[in-house]
C-alpha cells in the first residue's frame, strides 16, 4: 500500500511538472515571436 501511494505521488508531480514546461515554452515561443513582429513594424515604419 505504502509503495503504491509513492508511486503515485512521484507521477503526479511528474504530470505536474510537464505542463508548467510546456507553458514556459510556449510563452517564450510567443514572447520571441512578438518582440520579432514588433522590430519589423518599427523597421518598416522608419523606412
């Protein structure tokens, strides 16, 4: 009983955690993507 509790636990957190990760990408993935969109429109605004 004791082990099987363990075990759950341990792959909770695991699920957890993967998700959190993926969110952290994903938002620096869109954070990039917006700072890059912005230099554009600031470059082609100059020009």
């Amino acid at each position: 009983m004791v082990t099987e509790n363990i075990n759950f636990e341990t792959t909770d957190t695991k699920l957890e955690e993967t998700p959190v990760m993926i969110d952290v990408l994903l938002k620096i993935i869109i954070f990039k993507k917006i700072i890059i969109y912005i230099f554009f429109i600031t470059k082609f605004q100059i020009n």
